[in-house]
C-alpha cells in the first residue's frame, strides 16, 4: 500500500525524471502501458505533474492498435514496466520504467505552470474508419467531474472505490480521481482478478463504504450476492442499458445508481438511483455544473414528453477529437442556450419525463456497445 505523501513524493520524483531526463514538457502526450498496476496512480499523476498529458493504453490491445495510438498522438515517451526490447517495438522512442525513475528524480515538486485549458488525457474509442478516434480533455473538464462526482457521492476519508476498471475505459476515471480528490482509500485489482466475481465478493465484504462502478452484463452475474451487494455505499451501473433483469432484487439496499455519459463529456454526467425494478431507459438528472439538453435536427427545444437529439454542455465537455478537426466540426458546435460554450452532439437520443429526468431511447447510428465499450460498426 501506498499513503498520500508516498504518492506524492513518487510522482514527484518520475515528473522530475521525465522533464529532466526525457525533456517532456507541457503539451506532449505521455503513454502509459503498465501491466503492474502498483505503479499506475503514481505514473499519471506524475505525467500530469510535468504539465504533458497522458494516453492509456490497454496491454490487452492488440500491437497495430497500440502502434496506431502511438503514432496517431505522436507519443514519444511511454511509460511501461515491460522490460523486453522485442516488446518496444510497437511503442515509443523513449520507453521509462517507472521503477528506475522514482529512484533518480527529485522528490521536490516540480515547478511548472499548468492551465485549466491543458490537456489532461487522451482517452481513444472506437472509430468509423476503423482506427480508434482520440478524445481530448482538459485539465478543468478532469478537475469538474472529479469534484463533480465527489459531491454528487458525498466522499470522505472513509470511502474506498474499488478500482477494476480497464485503464482505457473512462470508468477508470471515475474510480481514481474523485476518490483521490476527497482523501479516500483506493484498492485496486489486478487485471487476472478483475472478472472474478467470488475475488471482487471477497474484496466487497473486506471493506465499509465501497464503491464499485461495473457494466450491466457484471451487475447480472453479481446479483446473487445481495448480501454482500448491499453493503456497498455505492454499486453504479454505466456503459450500458440496465434493465430489471441484470439487477434483480439489488435496487432494494438502496445503493444502485445507473449512469450516462460519453467520454467525449468526461464519464459521466446523469445518475439515477434506480428505487424500483423499473426501465433502465431512465438515466436520470444532470450532474451540479452539467447541462443536458433535447434537441431538434436544428437544436430547437423539444417538450417534454418528445424524443430528440440528447446534447451535451459544460466544463466536462471534450476539447474536441485529437488532431481530426474533420470528425470535431460536427459534434462539437456553437451552444445556442449558453453562448461562448461548446455543445456536444452525442448522437444519442432521448426524452424528457414528467419528474424531470432524462429518458434514453437509443442511438440514430450504427453504434453498438460491446461489454460497454461503444464500438462502431465501420471497426468490425
């Protein structure tokens, strides 16, 4: 286990390594391609703490994949503990074991200017040409949410996530930086145990005031264990529709929460805590700080009651798609309701209802979602 001044001496040490060393400076994309997960939090924030912005990578992903990612945000420093040459190939130039920086850097926070408008990751999802498209987000969109999500929780010191998320899928993000934001504990699995329910079981009943945030499809195999489900503080449902039959008798604890949100708008931006065995259609109400609405083709207001475009607007709004203006300029518009903002069109559509939550309907394109990951069709 690490504490918070461990972190952060660590992080300190790898951020002054990398600018010294590896010359990163703000506005270089930084990878990261662990496969031991102890040094994962202090990578990132230590990339972060360089003003660079970080790029995570799945070791699951297959090597042109990687390579594409790579080459498309022209990462040049990979932070990886894979200590085989043959393996850097489809990396970077400069490849650093965290290991061996913690041990060089200074342990003095470096000293560099980092604005709200930096980036902070690029997160890549699936693409229609068939190469996964790279979504880019601010510094202040990450700090939003995380401060955002914390609230919305209300997370203390004596909260724990329970961290099992892939490190490329945005649900990562809400494990890691709400909790780390309120000064609670972390506790992450391993990638062989991640899909284990009677491990993850185990690791539920050990601690108080957990939080697990998993797909439908991981809520269905679970629902068994109510008991032990029903301990949590918190047990969020995203990624996918949920519906009755994934959850069972799970909503009667009180503590399950269905979810919605692009990654292109940082995670999340509806909860809903689900009170009944009722549709999952229901995603419920904006985030503090997060705006939703339901438009026409021509952005136009739609009552309640009547489906439309569900757009997106607010601080967690992405920066747009990394160096493809092509595929931004559509999505990423002029926000009529708030001017000097940018909306979102997520291509999802949707409905308002009486109690004033929001209702999703479906998708108007050929986008499907995979054990939550939204994949497009083109890809296949």
């Amino acid at each position: 286990s690490l504490s918070y001044e461990e972190i952060d001496q660590q992080s300190n040490q790898l951020a002054n390594y990398l600018i010294s060393e590896k010359k990163v400076a703000a506005g270089d994309l930084v990878g990261i391609y662990l496969d031991d997960y102890d040094q994962l939090i202090t990578s990132i924030l230590g990339v972060l703490k360089t003003g660079a912005a970080f790029v995570p990578i799945d070791m699951e992903l297959p090597s042109n994949r990687v390579t594409f990612m790579v080459e498309d945000a022209a990462i040049e420093v990979v932070i990886s503990d894979i200590d085989d040459p043959m393996e850097h190939q489809h990396l970077a130039k400069h490849v650093v074991m965290p290991a061996m920086a913690i041990g060089k850097g200074s342990a003095e926070a470096p000293v560099v200017a980092i604005s709200p408008e930096q980036t902070a990751y690029v997160m890549y999802t699936s693409g229609t040409t068939g190469n996964p498209k790279g979504i880019e987000i601010s510094m202040a969109a990450l700090t939003d949410y995380a401060l955002s999500f914390a609230a919305y929780f209300d997370l203390g010191s004596e909260d724990l996530v329970i961290q099992q998320a892939s490190v490329s899928f945005d649900t990562f993000i809400e494990e890691v930086f709400p909790i780390l934001t309120a000064g609670g504990r972390l506790r992450i699995m391993y990638t062989d145990d991640r899909k284990n329910v009677e491990l993850l079981m185990e690791e539920v009943k050990r601690y108080d005031n957990a939080i697990l945030s998993v797909t439908p499809s991981f809520i269905n195999e679970m629902k068994e264990y109510v008991t032990e489900l029903s301990s949590l503080k918190a047990l969020i449902s995203g990624g996918e529709e949920l519906k009755p039959a994934h959850y069972g008798s799970l909503w009667k604890a009180g503590n399950l929460y269905n979810s919605y949100g692009p990654t292109e708008t940082t995670v999340c931006v509806t909860y809903h805590q689900v009170t009944a065995a009722e549709s999952g259609k229901v995603i419920g109400k904006p985030m503090d700080n997060h705006h939703v609405y339901v438009l026409s083709e021509e952005l136009q207001l739609m009552p309640v009651g009547v489906q439309g475009a569900i757009c997106i607007a607010g601080p967690g709004v992405a920066k747009g798609y990394f160096n493809n203006e092509e595929l931004t300029r559509p999505r990423f518009v002029r926000n009529p309701y708030q001017l000097q903002t940018v909306l979102y069109r997520t291509g999802d559509i949707g409905q308002w209802d009486h109690d004033g939550n929001l209702l999703y309907i479906g998708r108007k394109d050929d986008q499907v979602k995979v054990r939550g990951y939204r994949i497009e069709l083109g890809e296949i």
